[in-house]
C-alpha cells in the first residue's frame, strides 16, 4: 500500500524491481527480472501512478538496454545533479528526465552512454557534488560534469588501489558482487569507502 496510484487507490500497475530512485521529481524503478534493461518512472509528482493508471498519468516505461551496445542488465541506478544514470558493468547510459512533447507526452532523452566505465551493483555507486563514483570490475570510475559546456567526462580516480579491487573481486560472481557489495561516501573525511 505504501506506492499505489491515488486515482484508484491500488498498486496492481506499481512495478516490482530491484532498485529505486527519487529523480527529478521522478520515482524511477529498474531491476525487473522479467524486463531486466527496462526503467518505470513514474507520473511526475505521482510516485505510486505508473504505466496502466488511468488519466492523468505521464508514467512511462523506456527499454535502454539496446542505447549501450553488448550491455547486460541494468545494475543500478543513480540521481546525479539534473541527470538520471542508468548503470551496466559494461557502461552508463545518461538520461534526462521532464522533457515533454507538444501532446503532453513525457519523452525522457536517454541518447548518451559512455562505455567501459559502469557499475556492478546500485549499492557500489554514490553522487557527491560533481561527482559520480562508481565501482566496475576494474576499479572505480568517476563521471564528473565539466564547468564550460556541464557535459559528463568519464575518468579513473582509482589508479594507485585498481590490481587490489581487481584482486579482490576476482573470485565473486556477478551476482554475488551485486548483492554482497557497497560503498559509503564519508563527507567529513572525503573518502570512497568500498565494501567487498
């Protein structure tokens, strides 16, 4: 009962899904294991109305599995700043929220990616201010918005501790990494804390 469409009062077209986000006046859902690269998000300011739902509802449903070429199922997802990331092992797809055409109809823009710096597990991810670190198999990538055009540039910030988090990870299943793993951002010592 805690998300169900005020209209009617029910819950039959809420999905179930691994991981949940807050997102730009959004609830965003992924980790469907029927649907496993596809997002629900939710009618803005609605966050129990959901595709199904009668009038007035702008939720949708969006597959961005085929916008990261080679990808496997979504891993996660993350609010960073005005942007909705939608974390692979193999890469991030980068997605706007609250764009709308001239019928009402909400088309969020998901047509940028940047491959080979992802996430294995939602719980591996953090945003701090303009940054977004994440862990992937590799070590820990940072996507971080430029000041002159506020694009995302993709970086390592983990060079020195890479063969250790390698090592580390070398003898955990995917599936186990992305239950077993997590990451606390330590705001008073500025530190990345990662949880193998």
């Amino acid at each position: 009962e805690y998300l169900q469409d005020a209209g009617t009062f029910t819950n039959i077209n809420t999905p179930v899904a691994r991981y949940v986000v807050y997102s730009q006046r959004y609830m965003v859902m992924a980790g469907d294991l029927v649907e496993p690269n596809r997002l629900h998000i939710s009618a803005r300011d609605a966050y129990g109305t959901y595709f199904g739902d009668p009038a007035p509802n702008d939720a949708i449903r969006i597959d961005v599995g085929s916008i990261l070429p080679n990808s496997g199922p979504i891993r996660g997802i993350l609010s960073f700043r005005d942007k909705l990331l939608v974390l692979f092992a193999e890469g991030v797809v980068i997605g706007t929220l609250g764009i709308y055409d001239d019928e009402g109809n909400h088309t969020p823009d998901f047509n940028d990616s940047v491959e080979q710096y992802g996430s294995i597990t939602h719980r591996g991810a953090v945003s701090h201010g303009d940054d977004a670190l994440m862990l992937d198999l590799v070590g820990v990538p940072s996507l971080r918005r430029t000041v002159l055009s506020a694009q995302l540039k993709p970086e390592r910030v983990s060079y020195l501790v890479d063969p250790l988090i390698t090592e580390a990870l070398a003898g955990v299943s995917l599936t186990a990494l992305e239950d077993r793993v997590f990451c606390i951002y330590d705001y008073k010592e500025g530190q990345f804390m990662l949880f193998i």
